[in-house]
C-alpha cells in the first residue's frame, strides 16, 4: 500500500487515481476546482465514463479514495504525487503549460518529505526538468530532496477503467533507478509489460504514440478518398491491409477523421515541438490537413445528395466524437453543424448522452432530440457523425418510411451497402460506392 496524492481530477487523474485505490492504495485527488471536489464527495462523476461512478463509490467507502481542494495538504500526506492537470491547447498550438508549472510550484511549497513527483500530463520533452527546476526553487526546506519520474497515460475516453486495469504497458521515465522501482511496483497489479527509459524519451513515447495513432487515420482516409474514386472499398482495402502483422487491423477505419481531446491537441503540440526543435515535420503536418479537409467532404456530399442546403432539414445523428462519451472536444459535428445553419439547413439533433456539453458548445438554432426516430422524423436527409448503438441499431424500415426523402449520409460506415440498398435508401458512406444513387455517382452499385 503506497500513499498516492494524483493534483488534477480531469480525465486522466480520476480515472488514474480511482484506479491506484482499486489495486489498495491509499490515494488523495484534489483539485483547485472547490466545486467539482464537492460534487466529487457526494459522489457525483463530472464526466460520462462507463463505470467509473460505481468504481469511486466503492473506493471511497472502503476509504482507499479521498477528494479535497486543500492541494497543499494533499501534497504533505503522500510520498508519491502524480500531476494529472491539462495541458490544452493555446493559440499558437503548443502545449498550455500553466497548469503543470503551478502544480510544481505547490509541491516545492508543500515538499515536507522526500517524495516521488510523477508526471502524467501530456507534456512536452525537457517539462520533467522544468518542474525539478520550479520545484527545486520553491522548496521551504532546503534539505528536502525529490526525484522526477515521467509516467504518461495512455487510456482511450468511453474505456477509460479498463484500458487502466488492463493496461498495454506502463511506460516510466526516470533518471533514478530507485524512483523507477517504485513507480514500477506500483503498476504490478496491473499485470502490464513496464518499460523504463530516460525521461526525455518517456515524454517522447507518449506524442509519437498519438501521433502514430493519428497517421493511421488520416491515412486512411486518405486511402478511402482515393477508393471512391476508383471504385474500390475502403473497408475492404483496410481488412486485407491489416492481415499484414506487420501494419494490423485497429485504427484502420475511415471516417470524418479524428477528434476528442488528444489526437487534434497532440499533433499540433509535436509538429511544434519539432518546429521550435529546427525539423519540419511536414507529414505530421499533412495529417492534421487531411483530419480538417475529412470534416467537409461529407459536407459535400450532404450538399449534393439533396441538390443544395437551403431551407433542408438535416437529421444529425451523434454530437460526441466518438460512442461511450460526453466529450465535445474537437468533436467534427462542432465544424459540421455550423456549416449546416450557415448554408441554410435546419438541423434535428441526436445524441443519447452528450447533449448537455453540446447545448454549450453548438448554435441555439439547433434543436435537440431524444431518440434517432424523433429527429429523423420528417428530414430531407440524415448524416451519421457518430457510431452510437442506438445508430447502429436503427430499425432502417421505420427510418425509411417517417423519413420525408431516405437519404443517409454516413460519415462513420455503420451499414453494409448490401443492406442499405435493400432497405431502399439512398446511401453514401466514405471510401465506398453509393447506393441508390443512380446518376448521381458513377460508382454507384446496384447488388
Ligand atoms: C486517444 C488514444 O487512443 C489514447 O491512447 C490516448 O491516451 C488519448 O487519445 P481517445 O481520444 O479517448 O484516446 O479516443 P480514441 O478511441 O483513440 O479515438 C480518437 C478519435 O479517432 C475518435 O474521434 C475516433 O472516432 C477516431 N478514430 C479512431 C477513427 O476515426 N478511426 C479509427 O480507426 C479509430
């Protein structure tokens, strides 16, 4: 049992902190946020994430899990503090510093015992130096001395509690051998492949790891763009791709591209990275054009499908961008929606959890519905954004029929073309022929 202190209940901190307690440890969360640590203590989740509500209920009333605002004492209680505050983006597109820099500068005031900082926010290479050097420089007893270990988190939003019980593997960054150690015994009963490294390289891991993830995308959405054009299906390209081990099958489905609160953050934060390093990093670069440049070609082919927006009305089914989450950000109904109103269309909204975030976020003209039947209802034409269950499982006959003309637009491929040509609707997907589309696509496909 280790005494953990996690400064940030964001994401990555709650989940991360909920998940030391699980395994037996005793871990303080705080936060600067008075308000989210008093919801926080009456057990209300600030976030959707499935299963997490009842995995912190269990931990705080088996005392292993505490939250507070007072981070200062958090920080005096424990021997190990994880920093797991943001690091958004700023308007240049780095990395926004300046939450982990006071985090450092509350330790070094706080620093009343040799302690163990770990850093899991995603920070850019040489931040582990920058918070010795804060640190160093706010301590109140000298004497004291602290090690810094690089320890990035890797979960994915809507499996957030798994992918941390069954981690891939912990990566940990430190000059220390004996902080290492620690932080490696800490991870043990996540029965997880550690790998241990200079903190430079810890730090690295973490932005290639997205940034690869992010390529595979816009790869293959790029890959899907040039099918539709030569009659080929993505779908099947990705599956006979992915057969290679070498290149596997996950992260090979084309869509409207990536978003959430990584990919989009973490490629515009390495591209500058490498800017300010003297590389120019121009297939990163490429990636993040060809994710923006995803969003609108399903603009055009909404626009197409029904001969203009103007006074339309448009179904959109899914605002989170991606299933199992209330997260809005960066999500493509934010770019596409707009665009939607601006060209004239009414828009009919489904969501099944995220529409309070998006009600913040998305014009007031848009109105909301609680189920895919409600806000297909009457449309011109319907455009999936995201893959929900609810979307999957549509019942495609009554769509069909309450539908005032059936034309998806499916910016996620969540139906077989086979099946939606028998179903009659008019359907476009990305990176595959249309289907009752005739005249309109000169790949389009009758079975
Ligand atoms: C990601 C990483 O997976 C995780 O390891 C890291 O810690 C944080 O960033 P997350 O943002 O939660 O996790 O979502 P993820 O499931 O990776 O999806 C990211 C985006 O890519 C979504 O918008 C999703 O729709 C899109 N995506 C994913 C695709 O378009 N195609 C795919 O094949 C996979």
């Amino acid at each position: 049992m280790r005494k953990i202190t996690v400064i940030g209940t964001g994401y990555v901190g709650l989940v991360s902190g909920t998940c030391f307690a699980e395994v037996g440890n005793r871990v303080i969360c705080c936060d600067v946020d008075r308000n989210k640590i008093e919801r926080l203590r009456r057990g209300e989740i600030p976030i959707y994430e499935p299963g997490l509500e009842e995995l912190v209920a269990k931990n705080m009333q088996q005392e292993r899990l505490y939250f507070t605002s007072e981070v200062g004492e958090a920080i005096e209680a424990s021997d190990i503090i994880y920093i797991a505050v943001g690091t958004p983006m700023s308007d240049t597109g780095e990395a926004d510093m300046r939450y982990v820099m006071s985090a450092a500068k509350k330790i070094g005031e706080h620093l009343n015992n040799r302690k163990i900082i770990v850093n899991k926010s995603t920070v850019p290479v040489g931040t582990a130096e920058l918070v010795r050097e804060v640190v160093q420089a706010n301590k109140k007893y000298p004497w004291i001395t602290f090690d810094v270990v690089s320890n990035p988190e890797f979960l994915r939003e809507g499996s957030a509690i798994s992918d941390c019980m069954n981690m891939d593997r912990a990566v940990i960054g430190s000059d220390n051998a004996e902080a290492a150690k620690v932080i490696a015994e800490l991870h043990a009963p996540f029965n997880t492949r550690i790998f241990t490294t200079d903190l430079e390289s810890a730090e690295m891991i973490k932005y290639a790891a997205n940034t690869f993830l992010a390529t595979k995308i816009s790869f293959i959405n790029a890959i899907a763009n040039v099918c539709e054009r030569v009659g080929a299906n993505v779908i099947d390209v990705a599956e006979g791709m992915g057969l290679d081990s070498r290149i596997g099958n996950k992260f090979l489905q084309a869509g409207i591209g990536y978003g959430g609160s990584c990919f989009p953050k973490d490629t515009y934060a390495l591209a500058h990275i490498a800017d300010k390093a003297g590389y120019d990093f121009e297939l990163l670069k490429s990636v993040i054009k060809t994710n923006q440049r995803q969003r609108f070609i399903i603009m055009d082919k909404l626009r197409e499908s029904v001969g203009g927006l103007a006074g339309k009305q448009v179904a959109v089914l899914g605002l989170a961008f991606k299933p199992n989450t209330d997260d809005m950000r960066y999500a493509p109904s934010l770019s596409i929606i707009p665009e939607l109103l601006k060209q004239g269309a009414s828009v009919r909204a489904f969501d099944p959890i995220a529409v309070e975030s998006a009600r913040r976020e998305l014009p007031h003209e848009v109105q909301y519905f609680k189920s895919v039947e409600q806000a297909v209802a009457g449309s011109d034409v319907c455009v999936i954004l995201t893959e929900w269950k609810d979307v999957l499982d549509m019942d495609l006959d009554l769509i069909r029929q309450i539908m005032k003309h059936p034309i998806v637009i499916d910016g996620r491929n969540c139906f077989d073309l086979q099946t939606m040509q028998r179903s009659g609707f008019e359907y476009h997907s990305i990176g595959r022929a249309s289907v009752n589309a005739a005249g309109r696509d000169r790949h389009s496909v009758n079975f």
